[in-house]
C-alpha cells in the first residue's frame, strides 16, 4: 500500500468544515460532502428551495479556500461568450486581446444555472470535463484546481431549463441542504442578528495544499472486494426493471474516487462498502432515469438505487483493507 498521510487529510477537512460551519449551521454532513467534492476535483450540484443557503454554502466553501472565485448569476438572457469570455479589438495596439470569462477561475459558482438556456449550458461542459475552453477555435486551459458549483430551485418551473442528462453526468455530487431544526434556528438568529459571518470567513486551505490533499486521497487503498461491490452495483442500475437509463462508467469512478475521498476524512486508508452505500444516492440519484411508466406509478430514482443496494450481497468485513 502507497504511504498516506491520512491524519493531514482528516485534520485539513476538519478545518474547513469548522471553518464552513460558522456561516452554514447545523448541517455537518453536507458540508462533509462538498468537501468530498473538493477532494476529487468534481463539480457539486446543490438543489433545494428558495432561502435553504445555497448559495451561502457555495459561497463559503469558495471563501475557506485560497482559490480565486468568480460567480456566474444564470439568466436566460446569458450568452456562452458571458462564461468563456471573448476576444475584444484593442485600440492602442490595434489588434484582438483575449477577456476571460468568469469560468476562468478555480471556483465557480453558476448561481441558478437552470435559468441559462440549453446553448449557454453547454458551454460549461468542456470545462466541468476537460478544465478547458474553447473560444474562437483557440483552447484555453483553466486553473487547477478547478471546481464548478452549481445551484437550482427544483421548486419554480417557469423560465427555466432542465438541466440535460450529459451535463448531468458531469456533476460529482447532487445534494440537497433541507431545512434546520427548531435549535439550528435558534442558532442563525443569534450568529447573524449583528453580522454576516460570511463577511469575516477567512481562508484555511491554500490551491497548492489542495492539489496535494487531491493526490493523495487517491492513493486511499480500494480492495478487489469492494471494487467488485461497486461495479455490480453499477451494473444492477443498468437492468434494473424500472430504470430506462443506468449508471454510466464516469458515475462509477465518481462512486470510486468519492468514496476514497470518504475514507480519508474519517481517518481510514481503506474503503469500506459503507462509504459506497452512503454516497451512492449522493453519486447515482441524478445520473439514472426511471422508465415512464415507473415513474406514472410513482416509484422514483432514489427508490430504485434503494431497491439495488438492498439487493446486493455487501463484502465481508475481514477482507476489507487487506490487500490481496
């Protein structure tokens, strides 16, 4: 097994859920996803009602990171030019000089992205795969790392453009936020009747220790047990009887690599098929597709992948973090 400093993964995704946590109260385990996210280099998807924090999560994550940031705020009047920027007649040496656009930065977030119309939509595909840009035939590269988050109200309908499956794919994690307790109310009013802790949020985490931090969780040991555990879960998606559209190769590294980056913040060298099992809806929820007809009845993705899991014999303990 590769050497790993385990214990500097851990503490450094403490800090930045500490840090993360004084603006976004009461919710751990989302924080504890997005910084999944972070560790993969994947992009997150967050999907919730008007006023959850959204955007105050995405923002502070940017904020705990020294990366640079920029925001793209959705509308359907956003062009692609808007996102990758342009080349612009310069008058002083009479000639055309490239302005980046906002998706030329570390983190992105693309706020309300299904307001953007499927043509500016796509523009952001090359990016979230291949962390470059194409504008005006040239090929720009973006910084590393790179990480684009989104948001959209599942709510409001109107003006809106659901997002297509090949985007979809694209995106790492798709969480949800969900409303805080009675006490986590208590909590947001005490912490922000003066000030918006957001404001004094400083970084904790630099883009060179991160790139480390990336590099390393993918040395996290992933046994033959539990490789074949993710690839027939994969592949029950794929003939599950109430599913038009499986699971594809990218979201089985995405359950791979996400599940490594699981194992590293809880202080483990190895995977466990209880990290697989935990990130799956995170992982799988939004890349499969009921069929039509199993969705008239009411039965839904999350309930499929339910039905998958409940369905597959899970590695035996003894085998898992031995290598074989």
């Amino acid at each position: 097994m590769p050497n790993i400093d385990i214990d500097r993964i851990a503490a450094t995704g403490k800090k930045v859920k500490e840090n993360v946590g004084l603006v976004i109260i009461g919710k751990s385990d989302v924080v504890e996803l997005a910084i999944i996210a972070l560790l993969c280099e994947g992009h997150l998807l967050i999907e919730d009602v008007p006023g959850i924090g959204k955007t105050m999560l995405a923002k502070s994550i940017a904020r705990s990171l020294g990366c640079s940031f920029r925001r793209i705020q959705c509308t359907p009047d956003l062009l692609p030019s808007d996102i990758t920027g342009t080349y612009v007649y310069n008058q002083k040496n009479s000639d055309f000089e490239f302005r980046p656009g906002p998706i030329m930065a570390q983190m992105v977030l693309a706020d309300e992205i299904n307001r953007a119309t499927p043509r500016t939509q796509s523009a952001l595909l090359e990016a979230m795969q291949e962390r470059q840009v194409t504008a005006e035939g040239e090929t720009k590269l973006l910084p590393r790392p790179f990480m684009l988050m989104a948001t959209q109200n599942p709510i409001e309908l109107e003006g809106t453009f659901p997002l297509p499956e090949a985007q979809l794919d694209r995106f790492l994690l798709k969480i949800k936020i969900g409303y805080p307790t009675a006490e986590d109310d208590r909590l947001i009013l005490a912490r922000f009747r003066q000030i918006d802790p957001l404001e004094a949020l400083k970084p904790v985490v630099d883009s060179a220790e991160l790139l480390q931090l990336q590099s390393e969780t993918r040395k996290v040991q992933v046994t033959a047990d539990v490789e074949d555990y993710i690839i027939r879960l994969v592949q029950a998606t794929r003939t599950h009887p109430a599913l038009q559209l499986g699971a594809s190769p990218r979201a089985m590294l995405a359950l791979y690599h996400a599940s490594q980056a699981l194992a590293s913040l809880r202080g483990r060298e190895f995977v466990i098929p209880d990290d697989v099992k935990y990130l799956t809806p995170f992982v799988l929820t939004h890349r499969i597709i009921p069929r039509m007809e199993s969705h008239l009845r009411g039965q839904t993705a999350e309930q499929a992948l339910g039905e998958v899991l409940a369905s597959l014999a899970v590695p035996v303990e003894g085998d898992i973090g031995v290598e074989k």
